[in-house]
C-alpha cells in the first residue's frame, strides 16, 4: 500500500473519532428543558444516540471512507 493511502486512513481515523467524542460531549452537555421542548418520543429516550443523526452521518461516513480506502489500497495487490 502506499504512504498516502496510509496517511489519509490515519487522518481519517482520527478526524473520525474527534468528532465522535466531541459531539457525544456536546451532546451530553446539554439539557433538555420541558418548558422550551416538546416532548421526546420514548423510542428516542432509549436510544439517545442511535436516533442521533450526527452521530450515525459519523458512523457511516467513517465507515464508507474506510471501506473506499481499503479497497482502493487492495485492489493493487
């Protein structure tokens, strides 16, 4: 594989997993205040963070860059 192809996973990897922890943080941070909000589907209140749409973006943007570059680095084997 090539130098690049390494690096880019590397930069990806770690973009990847800085934006994961600082939305989760985000996230976590904030709270929900009845008096402004509707109320929250019980679905969602399971599953704060599957429901979350940034995060599942993250997950599989993450996941599909990864799969190209893979496939990219061992389609010349």
């Amino acid at each position: 594989m090539s130098t690049y192809i390494w690096i880019l996973l590397i930069v990806v990897t770690v973009m990847a997993l800085y934006l994961l922890f600082y939305t989760y943080s985000v996230a976590r941070a904030q709270k929900v205040k009845a008096k402004y909000d509707s109320t929250i589907d019980d679905a969602v209140k399971e599953h704060p963070y599957l429901k979350n749409p940034i995060f599942v973006s993250l997950i599989v943007g993450t996941l599909l860059v990864a799969g190209f570059i893979f496939y990219y680095a061992f389609q010349w084997l």
